[in-house]
C-alpha cells in the first residue's frame, strides 16, 4: 500500500496552481481557502481572464484576424473554381 506522503507534491503544486490563479488563498500557519470572488468574476470568466492576463485579449484578436482573412480566402475561391 503507498503512504501518503507520495501524494503530497501532486498536492502542493496543485495548491501553488490554483493560489497562483486566485482561486484559493493560504494565509500563513492557516488551512488553504477558495478566495472570495468578487461580482464581475462571477459573471464571466472571460473578463476575469481579461483582468488578470490582458495580453490574452491581444492573443485571440490576433487569432480571429487571421482566421477572417482564411475565410474570406476560401469564400473567394468557392466562387471560382480553377
């Protein structure tokens, strides 16, 4: 049978995962807790995303631009086949 102690980093890392995220906050000498989140956290994980990671926003207009110029690509070529 595995001791414990073997399931201990997977736990640890996962704690540092989710404090890192701010999902859960450790206060010195105390039990680990889920954080308070506040109103617009909980109405849309994009904009919480958004707050605390603002070069995600930069990342998926990047993405939508490109895949609009494929598209318009494509749809350009299905009228003319050749």
């Amino acid at each position: 049978m595995k001791s414990s102690a073997s399931h201990a980093p997977p736990l640890r890392e996962g704690l540092t995962v989710l404090r890192g995220r701010g999902i859960i906050e450790t206060a010195q000498g105390r039990d680990s807790r889920v954080a308070r989140l506040n109103r617009v956290q909980d109405a849309s994980p994009l904009i919480h995303l958004f707050s605390t990671q603002p070069r995600t926003l930069y990342d998926l207009l990047d993405v939508r631009a490109l895949l609009e110029g494929r598209i318009g690509k494509a749809g350009g070529n299905a009228g003319n086949p050749g």
